[in-house]
C-alpha cells in the first residue's frame, strides 16, 4: 500500500510538473509575441513602399544567418514588385507570339532580383531560435531607377534597329538577323511595361515587339533549295546538281547563313557549311558504303545563328524552339562516281 501511494504522489509531482512547465512555455511564447515589432505581427500596408520580411532559423555563425535573413527579405521583396509586374503587363504578354509568352514571364522573374537598388533597411528583431528583418523600397524610387535603365537600353537598341532595317532590305539577313537579336536582348528586361521609341517626328516601333517579329519573319523567309530547283538547264549541266541554294520567299540569294548536313550513308568530314555571295552551299564530300539509296539533308542553323548573336541563354532557347527550313535529297551510289 505504501509502494502504491508513493507511486501515485510520484505521479501526481510528474504532472504537476509537466503543467507547470506548460504554462511557463505558454507565458514565454507569449511573451515574445508581445515584444515582437508590429511589421512583424502584421505585414505593412503601404502602397508607396514594396516591403520585404525575411525570417530564418539561426543556424550557422552570425553573419551567415544575418545575410541569410537579408536575402530572404530582399526575394520576398522582389516577389511583392513581380506580383504587381504580373497583373500590369501589357497585352503582349497574352499573345504567345513565337514563344514570347514563356520568354517574358522568364524575364519578369529574373528582371526583380537583379535590378534590386534604392532598398532600404528598416528593422531587425530576433528571437531565441530566429532572427527576422525588414527591408522596404519606395515606389517611385524603384520606378525611377527603371525607367533610367529603360531609356538607356532603348537608345542603344534604337541605333542597332535602324540599321537592322537597312541590312533587311539590302537582303543582308545574316547581320540583320544579329542585330535584331542585340536590340532583344538590350530590351527584354521591359517587354512588361512596353518598349516603343521614336524613331522619327511621326514614326514610333515597338523595338522589342517589332525585333522579335521581324526575327521570325526573316527565319520564316529563309528557304533552302537543291540548285537544279532554280537553275537554267545549261547552269545545271556546268554545275553538276552539286550544290545547295539558300534564297528568300521572292527567291533572291541570300549569303552567310548557316547550314547543317545530315547523311544517312556514313560519317562526314564537314557537317556544316555557310552560305556564299551568290547563295550557294557545296555539297559536303559523300561516301556510299552499302549498295542503296542514302539521303542528304541539309538545314538552316537557326540554332548556331542565334548563337553567333547572343550569349543570353533565354533568347537562345526562344529562337532553338523555331524550326529552320530544310531540303532532303537522295544520293545514289552512281552519285559519288
């Protein structure tokens, strides 16, 4: 009975113990929310600020989770300026032009985390187990700073558009292509907000929007054509049907652009080639090394083109999506005597 009536004390101490221990936990946690400051309790609510809290759980040394706590509020700083940048683009993002939608939603993500500047710290609180900062960044400075960068790259691009326009209409695809590609590339990061300059006293383009039509345009243009296709019958006599032929949709020879081979019938020395003044691609050096029919296909590198122009991986991904003509004969093994 004794042995039964000490264990029911030691019990009775254990969940005395347990309550008492609950309760001060529940002061304590109550406590700490008392003291926290009021951005913390409650997000701000002040449209001529976008406001960034950054939380995280003090692991490391210091500094790390201090810097770790600033990132943390400076991305969700640039989520409060993307979420606004979302629900504000212009009407060009709804037309999934040429794998424009995909592209401009890429760079409206990029574009907030790296044109962060003019934030501002605010406050800094920490707890036992987290440490929370607050970074804000007025309105108007951020559109101030944006509109800066904007103007500028609009100038620059503005200068490579109007000779782009030249370079088409004289059939110099191949630098035209280029600098459509340069104009994109210095203007992508304010596809959102629109970029239209002028480009006389009664002319204005959207260089953004027109760069990437006219980009397109000039890939879809491009055709590629074995020369007996437009050739007179003495050329292809002199000529022996042994070359390629890139043209536009009016057949004019166009020069410099670059072309990939595929060969079913054995390995190639040259798999690619470019195009000459008259248009004109040799055929690469063929082997037939079984008694049948093999075929050459031959196709307009759009990829390497957009490489050649740029080293911006989002453009380059856009354009590699685009499909470039391409032309297939078949080679005969009395074609290679």
């Amino acid at each position: 009975m004794h042995i039964a009536m000490r264990s029911s004390c030691f019990l009775i101490t254990i969940m005395l113990l347990a309550l008492l221990n609950s309760c001060g936990s529940s002061r304590k946690a109550e406590a700490e929310f008392a003291s926290q400051p009021e951005w913390l309790r409650s997000r701000p609510i002040d449209r001529q600020y976008y406001h960034g809290i950054g939380s995280v759980p003090k692991a490391g040394s210091p500094q790390l989770y201090r810097d770790r706590a600033r990132q943390a509020a400076l991305d969700d700083l640039a989520a409060q300026i993307r979420t606004q940048l979302t629900s504000t683009t212009t009407v060009y993002q709804a037309e999934d032009r040429f794998g424009a939608r995909e592209f401009l939603q890429s760079r409206i993500e990029t574009v907030t985390n790296e044109h962060l500047e003019g934030y501002e710290f605010v406050d800094r609180w920490e707890s036992a187990d987290y440490i929370h900062k607050y970074y804000r960044l007025s309105v108007s400075e951020y559109s101030y700073h944006q509109n800066r960068r904007r103007n500028e790259a609009l100038t620059s691009a503005r200068t490579r558009f109007e000779q782009a326009v030249i370079y088409e209409h004289t059939f110099n695809y191949a630098r035209a292509f280029s600098l459509y590609t340069e104009c994109l590339e210095l203007v992508k990061d304010y596809l959102h907000t629109g970029t239209t300059i002028a480009i006389t006293d009664d002319t204005s383009v959207d260089i953004g929007t027109e760069s990437l039509s006219r980009l397109h345009r000039i890939s879809r243009s491009l055709n590629i054509k074995t020369e007996t296709e437009s050739a007179t019958d003495r050329q292809r006599t002199e000529q022996n049907n042994r070359h390629f032929i890139i043209v536009n949709e009016d057949d004019q020879p166009i020069a410099d652009i670059p072309v990939r081979f595929d060969y079913t019938g054995s390995y190639l020395s040259r798999n690619r080639a470019v195009s000459n003044q008259q248009g004109l691609i040799a055929f690469p050096e063929l082997r037939t090394i079984r008694d049948r029919s093999e075929r050459l296909t031959a196709t307009i590198d759009l990829r390497l083109m957009v490489r050649q122009a740029t080293s911006d991986l989002e453009i380059r991904r856009m354009v590699e999506n685009w499909q470039g003509a391409s032309t297939e004969i078949v080679i005969t093994a009395g074609d290679n005597n």
